[in-house]
C-alpha cells in the first residue's frame, strides 16, 4: 500500500502561504461583523488562494520535469511519488457484499454491548443498497429500518457514543499522522480565535498547537508586528513592554477587530544572579473583550557572560534605545562565536530543546490561566 505522507511541497511557496494569511484574515473579519461586504472579500479571497494553489503546483511540476527532463525514470517515479493517492480501503472491502457482511458484524457487536447497559430498541442492521437497488428510492429516512433509523436509535446511547467518539479521534490522528499538515485545519474552528502577533512560523505554531491541546478547538493566525524597542531586550520590565507594544501596533494600525484576543512573545535576557545571565520568554495575552489580560514567562536558558559581555561590547554608549537593551541579539553572538548554530533556533544546539518547545510550553500555561478566566462568561 502505497501512503502519501506529509503536506503537499507546494503548498509552501510563499505565495500559496501569503495567500492562506489574507484567506484567514478575511474569514475573521467576516465572523466578528457578519457583512455582506466582508463575506464576498471573503469569497474572493478564497477564489484567489486556489488560484493561486493551481499556479503553485504547475510551477512546481514544471520545475520537476525541467531537472529530470533526460532521465525518464526519475521523472516518472518522482511524478507517481507525489500524485498516486493513498489506498483508502482494503481490496477485501470494495464491493457492496463485502460492505454489508462488515456492517453485520459490527451491528451485532453494538447489540451484545446494549444489551448489557440497558438495550436499544432499533430496526435492523446497518445495509448498504445491493447493485441493482436505487438508494434514493429505497431509503426511507423516517422509518426505524435502515441506516438512518439505525442511527438515530443508537446516537442517544452512552456506549455507542464513547466509541463513535473514540473512533473520531482515531481517524484524526491517522489522518495528522499521514499528513501532519493537516491538524491546523482539522482542530480550527470553535469559539476560540487568536491572533499571535508575529508572522514566524515556529512561534505562532508553538501557540496554536498549545491552545488546541487545551481548547480543543482553536483558530490561531500569526499577523507581524514590530516593537520600539532594542533588538535584543534586557531585563522583565523590557521583556513585557516589547510584547505589550506588539499588540497594541497591531491595534493602531487597525489589522485586527480592537476585541480581538492577541498573544504576543518577546524573549530577553535579565540577570538573576550575579554574572549569571539567561534568556527568558515573555508572553502576553490580552482579550479586551472579556477584560482578561495574562502573562506568563518561559523556562530561563543559561547564558555563559562572555557572550553577554560580547554583546554589551558591541552597543554603543550613546544607542539611543540603550535603556531598554543591547543592538546585538544573544543568537547573532552565537552564530558568530559557535559553530553550527543559528540564529533563529540556537537553543536546540545549546540546551537540545528547541525554541518551539519552550514557547509551547508556556503556551499551554497561558492557555490554560485563560481558559480559567473565561469559565464565569461561558457558564
């Protein structure tokens, strides 16, 4: 069986990625002032972003043919790799015969276990129509025979809902397991929407996933935002103003409904003890619609002070944002100072826990103080 794993590799060209972002952003508008002006942006938004998905995978399969163009067999093996769909049901499974034995036996099951917690008062088995038969003729929807009947006299049933619900999150998680690029859509929705302000993936990834774990469903889009203050912040009270400012530019400049709950990040450096330096995560969330407003901070990285002192070395005495931190950040001195180490990810190289991680992980405490809060509104 041949499996296709993984998201589409044309779904992450930047412009397929741009055009998802204003798809989301549009959708969000719409929901909070149900317009019929926002619903057709909307709409055309969407228009565009398959559009813009069709030239993405023409590009791409051009692209392919243009490297393979004299090798006709990894031309066709890459091609067959991308196209040829998974098998989605087991040969022995594939005619109706077949289909209504299954049924069978899975309706009898249903039976033994009901009549042990209470019995259920239904018709026959589930059937599926034989070859000849006319499904839309022979179904009667409002009779207790058939499969509509069926499952209106088992849907009230504890146990058949328990594993009805099992089964549910186990075709989920196949489906995230084949293609992880899924569980963002899978586990979108409900009444939660946030909005991260940042446009890095590793970071508005870490939120979402956090949120969704705890909310169960949650929309979570990423929108940039820049704070007034130095490259590299330096102390708490720093820490929180740059993430405070992140939210309230997105505000200003008027790119998200002013009761939209935001979640900004800002990391910086503050001094514990003595000569002892560590980077710490600051992350705000501010919903001014039910007057909640947390904040948390992620575990501390230790730093070593040479490369604390080499990044005061470097900021001028007369930097003019010098009261809120330094010009360099700790990850351009690292990746100057270590081999193999970037920038943007250099606590994986430090401490083998990566950045994604750590913001995940205060993510969920947020989310969980904010779920907390939200009980008296929802109850």
């Amino acid at each position: 069986m041949k499996v296709v794993s993984g998201i589409s590799p044309w779904r992450n060209a930047q412009t397929v990625r741009s055009a998802r972002q204003l798809c989301l952003r549009a959708e969000r508008k719409w929901r909070k002032t149900q317009l019929h002006v926002h619903c057709d942006i909307y709409k055309e938004r969407i228009r565009n972003y398959h559009l813009t998905l069709k030239h993405a995978r023409e590009a791409f399969f051009a692209d392919v043919i243009n490297k393979n163009i004299n090798n006709a067999r990894a031309l066709f093996a890459t091609v067959d790799r991308i196209t040829n769909p998974p098998v989605t049901l087991p040969p022995e499974f594939q005619c109706i015969a077949a289909c209504n034995q299954f049924s069978s036996v899975v309706s009898n099951t249903i039976y033994k276990h009901s009549a042990v917690t209470g019995g259920l008062n239904t018709g026959s088995p589930i059937t599926f129509p034989e070859e000849d038969e006319d499904p839309r003729v022979s179904e009667d929807t409002t009779s207790p025979k058939g499969i509509w009947g069926f499952l209106k006299g088992v849907a009230g049933n504890p146990v058949v809902r328990n594993v009805l619900n099992k089964t549910k999150h186990s075709v989920e998680s196949m489906i995230t397991t084949l293609d992880p690029g899924m569980a963002p859509y899978i586990k979108s929705g409900g009444d939660i929407d946030i909005v991260v302000a940042s446009d890095k993936d590793m970071s508005v990834q870490a939120v979402r996933e956090a949120f969704q774990e705890v909310f169960g469903m949650a929309t979570v889009t990423g929108e940039p935002s820049q704070s007034n203050i130095a490259p590299q912040p330096v102390g708490y009270a720093a820490g929180a103003k740059g993430a405070q400012e992140r939210i309230d530019g997105l505000r200003r400049a008027g790119v998200i409904h002013e009761k939209q709950p935001v979640v900004a990040l800002e990391n910086f450096i503050a001094e514990l003890f003595p000569e002892k330096w560590f980077d710490i995560g600051c992350l705000i969330l501010e919903d001014p619609g039910h007057g909640i407003c947390v904040e948390v901070f992620t575990q501390a990285t230790p730093l070593t002070l040479e490369h604390i002192q080499q990044a005061h070395s470097l900021t001028p005495p007369d930097y003019s944002l010098r009261w809120s931190g330094l010009v360099v950040t700790v990850g351009e001195i690292l990746e100057r100072s270590l081999p193999n180490i970037s920038r943007t990810d250099w606590h994986k190289s430090v401490t083998g826990l990566s950045q994604h991680h750590i913001i995940q992980c205060a993510a969920k405490v947020l989310a969980g103080l904010y779920k907390q809060q939200l009980l008296p509104w929802t109850e």
